[in-house]
C-alpha cells in the first residue's frame, strides 16, 4: 500500500487560474500572424515575403556552424555518452572552448551574439548527433541565466553573471517540485526576506542541468510581508552555495545523458541583489523566457526529422522486399513522403519563428508555442514511422546492430529521446490550453465579464453591451474573403499551384473562427473545461500555421534559386496531407466521445470497472506517489558534479 503524500498544498481550481492569468503577458503591441489566423484574418503580409537574416549575422553564424559541425564529427561519441549514460567531461570543456555556452549572449559579454535563427541551427545540428548535448546547451541557454537576465536582469547583474555563462559556467532552470508541475499556483518553496538577503527552503525537481550546474535560476514563493510585495520570484542562485544538495540524479528512457536531478534548499542564504525583477514578477518572468526559449525544442525536433529523411531514404533504397525497393511499395512510400513532407514544414515554421524573432516586429508567443506544439508531436510520428520502415531494426538497439556486423542506426534511441518533447516546457495538454487561452482573448476581453459567474448583474449587463458591438463588427467579416477568389495569391503560381493551399487557409481560418464563436456561444463559462474541443480548435491552427510557412518558404527559395521546384513539390506534398487532418479535425469538434469519456473517467475513479484490472501482476514496487517535500536539511549525500570539478 502506497504511503500518503504529506503536506500537499491545497489550492482551489479558481485560485490556481487566478495565478496563471496573472502571470500572462496580456497586452498585444505587435501584431501576431498567427493570433490574427485564430481570429479568422489571414494576414500573409505579416510573414510574405518571408523575413530574411542581416548579412553580418548569416556570416557569423555560418563560421560558428562550420566549426560546430567539426567539433560534433570529431568530438561527440553519441554512442559512448548513451553507453556510459554521461557526456563526458572534456566534451563539455571542447563546448566552453568553442564559444557554444554563450551562443545568444551579447560579445560585450562575452558571447558569440548569434541570432535566434541560427542558434536553432546549431542545436538542430547538435542535437542531431546527441539530444543530450542539445538538451544541455538549451537548458542552460533558453531557460537558464543567460535569458532571463538579458530580459529582466539589472546591468549589474549582466556584467556578474553573463561572462561566466559565456565561458565557464552551466546554468539550469529550477520551477517544478514534486508536487507542483504546471500548477504553480501550489509553488511550496520559499524565500523569506531577512535584511539584505533572501532564504530559500524547498524542494525542486526534475532540474535540467541542476547535478552539474554552477548557477541556478530559482523560482520561490516571498511571503507578503511589510515592505515586501511578496509573490513568486526568481532568483539567481549559486549552485554551491551552502545549504544546496542534489540529493538525486534521475534517470530516464531516453536522453540518458542529461544531468537531471532533485535538488533541496535549506536555508540558503541569497543575496537581494541576485533578485531579477520585483518580487511577484518570477512567473511572469518565466512565461516570458519561453516564449522565444521554447523555439529550442522545435529546432531539436526539425534535426530529428532530416535525420529519420536521411536513413529512410538510404535504408529504404537498399531493402528489397518482393522484388523492388522498400521505398516502391505504396505502404512503405507514403511514410517516406510524410517525412519528407513534414521536415520541409517543420524547418519551415522553425526558421519562420526565428526569424520574427530577431526582427521583433511580431509578438511571437502564440508562433513559438505553435512551433513546440507542432514540432514535438509530428518530429515523434516522423521517427515512430522511421522505427516501422526500419523493422525489426529500428527495435533493434544500435550497439546490437553493430554487434553482429550492420550499420550502427539509433533509430530506437531517436525513438526514447523524442519522447520527452512532448511534455518538455509544457506538455502537450498544457500548451493546448496556453494558446487557446490566447486564441479566445479577444472574446474574454469583450465578453468576459459574461461568463464570469462572480460577476454582478450590472457588471453582466455591461459586457453584454460590449461584446453586442464587438461582434456585429467581426462577425459580418467572417462570412466572404480573398479564399473565395480564384485569382487570390497568385504570386505562389510557378510549375506547382501552391495558391489554392493559400486560399484554403484563408477560408479555414474563417471557419476555425466561427467554430470558436460557436463553442463560446454554446457553452459560454464553460467553455474553459471542453479542454479536448479547444485542443482541437488548436490544432487546426497548427497545421494552418505550418501550411503558411511551408508556402512561404517554398516561394522564398523559389525567387533565390535554391531548390525552388522540388521546395514547392515538398510544400504541395505537406499541404495536401494538412488538409486531410485539418477536415478530420473538424468532423470531430463536434462529432467526437468526449461527454462519454467524461462518464467513463468518473467510473474508473469511482471504482466501477476495477473488475478489468484483474489478472495482472503488477511490477512496481511500493512507495508514495509523490515524494515528501518537507523543508528542512538534507538526509543524502550530495550529487552535484559541475563539469571538471
């Protein structure tokens, strides 16, 4: 029998939305291509033509690729960092060395300054040769010190801590603990103010790069006090600080590599100074980080697809089955096309994003969750196609394969690694809800108030008022646009007729528009609790989003004579295959067993059908859910390892 969980924080449903919408950056200065689409307006001005690197820094960020790319080959045993489960620790120097820790920090501090586009680059091509390496270097660059402090940091602060980023130090993101996971309404760790220092109790887990970091970026409840506005904040941590202890390294299905761990603050003493931000901004200030810091995984994601490209092309020519290549027999060839299809398009939304990133003209949080969100789930179809064209191969483990004299291919590895895509920096689930909470913003900005069962009758009768005139504007427009005209996006005209896929777009971004409306209509406050309708909602915006890339790409390449012809084929290809799972998911918004799933939950958790679970034994062994994260000093020896220490 499994031992209670003790000293659960208890925080009711409302409270916990209360935080997280408190935390959302709300106001719109730029406009968003992709906030515009859920809306039901297709701006293609705002991504066509496609936006393009300055000249200095496609050159820098080629010379840094050049030798990134010698550093991998020479240097990145991915085989021995699976083995012995560790990169190892001169790996890790050769990447100091390289410049690769301070890839998007400023040179004045130290960094190479490279532009989102090709810092993306780089960890495509890393993590294509080790996701662990990948993982290190995003860890401690998209979610670590380095970002936050280029955001929110004090130029003191900078000047402290950048160079050593730069150079030296590996830095990671603590937020989760053992009971709080994208909840951070329920954040137990604390930071209690005493004179010019803050002290830190709790417990975090699953912290990336936190068994061999050197600075931490911490996230920590301030009691409200006199003089302190209190709230969840962050902090910049010294990972040696006294008081600190990893008490546990994790270890994982895939990523094996990965320095992950459980780590105790115990009355750690932290400097007021090492604050970024006001007290009450952390969580703001880590949605924030993310909204570019998730393009990382979608960079991971796009290597991963040219990769399974590149084996399914050569192993698929190679086997023969009945007389002809694997890759002739239909089955087999509609995998290869859906690979080849959806890398184009996953590349197509990568580049796309970062680079509106470096621009900034865009608000970019619903494209960069899109791109996490699209990126994760197709790069695991892609490889779980690449693992069924590779047979009892791609089940196979590479080093057997080497063993017994065939090519080493980690296509199973590839298969354990992906996986954690999607539920790194926001499972799947959650970033349904973060963009569909964006995407009906602007109905709860007019009609809010009228779904909001705490508010008052006048209150009521005044949103009601508001959302009468919002939507005798918008509505009318929904009905008729350029998708209709066959003379519409005539420009993506050349050999391949990519402008029908642009006119579809542009119709299906009404429709998906009005579908909202619908649902708001239909269930009004309830519409927060349909989560499987407004995944759905979600996901057509998704595949909406990477057809506009795909396109846009293709006729980017197209006008600089780089593979234009077979650029709009793979688009044409992509579109086509869009379009099948765009109208699937459409029949289901409405046509779907969600009210049935529902009964049936409430029967498994209410014991109904424990029946079926007879005739098992079950493998685990006992113990509590979740671990006791009670403060208070450390019981285990301690398992931080910084890199050449």
């Amino acid at each position: 029998m499994s031992a209670p969980t003790e000293n659960r924080s208890t925080v009711t449903e409302r409270e916990a939305r209360q935080v997280a919408e408190a935390a959302r950056e709300r106001d719109w200065h730029k406009p968003s291509f992709a906030k515009e689409l859920f809306l039901g307006r297709f701006r293609l001005d705002l991504v066509h033509p496609h936006p393009m690197p300055v000249e200095e820094s496609v050159r820098r960020g080629e010379e840094f690729l050049a030798k990134l790319r010698a550093f991998c080959e020479a240097e990145i045993d991915s085989a021995r960092i699976e083995r012995e489960a560790r990169i190892p620790d001169e790996v890790v120097a050769g990447l100091k060395e390289l410049g690769a820790l301070g890839m998007k920090i400023d040179p004045k501090y130290g960094g190479l300054g490279l532009s989102q586009l090709y810092y993306n680059k780089a960890l495509a091509l890393v993590g294509s040769v080790s996701p662990a390496v990948g993982a290190l270097l995003s860890a401690h660059q998209s979610i670590g010190v380095p970002q936050p402090l280029k955001m929110f940091g004090t130029e003191e602060q900078k000047e402290a801590f950048l160079p050593r980023c730069a150079r030296t130090d590996i830095s990671a993101f603590l937020l989760t603990e053992p009971d709080v996971g994208s909840d951070p309404a329920r954040l137990a760790t604390t930071a209690v103010p005493d004179g010019d220092e803050y002290v830190l109790d709790g417990v975090k887990l699953w912290t990336t790069n936190g068994v061999v970091a050197d600075l931490l970026v911490v996230m920590a409840r301030v009691p409200k006090s006199e003089g302190h506005k209190g709230g969840i904040t962050a902090f910049v941590v010294e990972a040696g600080s006294e008081g600190i202890t990893v008490e546990h390294r994790n270890a994982f299905m895939g990523l094996r590599g990965i320095e992950n761990g459980v780590t105790r603050f115990h009355r750690v003493r932290v400097p007021a100074g090492h604050r970024i931000g006001p007290e009450g901004a952390g969580l703001k200030i880590a949605l924030t980080t993310l909204n570019t810091g998730r393009l990382s995984l979608p960079a991971m994601c796009a290597g991963a697809g040219k990769w399974c490209l590149k084996i399914a092309r050569e192993w698929s020519a190679e086997r023969e089955q009945w007389g002809k290549p694997l890759a002739l027999h239909e089955a087999v060839g509609a995998k290869i096309s859906f690979i080849a299809a959806t890398t184009f398009a996953l590349e197509a939304v990568l580049d796309l994003s970062s680079q509106m990133a470096d621009e900034d003209r865009n608000d970019i949080r619903i494209e960069a969750a899109l791109a996490k969100l699209y990126g994760s789930e197709m790069a695991w179809r892609m490889v779980d196609e690449l693992v069924q064209i590779r047979g009892g191969r791609g089940y196979e483990t590479a080093e057997s394969l080497k063993a017994r004299g065939e090519r080493a291919v980690p296509a199973e590895q590839m298969l354990r690694d992906l996986r954690i895509n999607r539920i790194f920096e926001g499972s799947t689930e959650i970033i349904h809800l973060l963009i569909a909470r964006e995407a009906v913003d602007a109905h709860l900005s007019v009609a809010g108030d009228l779904i909001d069962p705490a508010k008052s009758l006048p209150e009521k009768a005044k949103a009601g008022a508001q959302a009468g005139v919002f939507y005798a504007k918008w509505l009318p427009k929904l009905v008729a646009g350029p998708g209709q005209l066959p003379s519409s996006y005539g420009e993506f005209r050349h050999g391949v007729d990519l402008s029908t896929h642009l006119r579809y777009i542009e119709r299906t971004s009404r429709r998906l528009a009005r579908a909202t409306f619908y649902g708001m209509s239909r269930w009004q406050g309830r519409m927060e609790t349909k989560q499987g309708f407004l995944g759905r909602i979600v996901d057509i915006g998704a595949e909406l989003f990477a057809m506009s890339a795909a396109c846009v790409r293709a006729e980017r390449l197209r006008t600089r004579d780089e593979h234009g012809r077979e650029a709009y084929q793979l688009a044409d290809a992509f579109c086509r295959q869009a379009r099948v799972r765009v109208e699937e998911l459409f029949g289901r918004l409405w046509t779907n067993t969600d009210d049935l799933d529902r009964k049936v939950v409430k029967g498994v958790l209410g014991g109904a059908y424990t029946w079926l679970e007879e005739g098992i034994v079950d493998p685990s062994q006992d113990g509590p859910w979740i671990a006791d994260a009670t403060p208070g000093p450390s019981a285990h020896e301690n398992a931080r390892r910084p890199y050449g220490g």
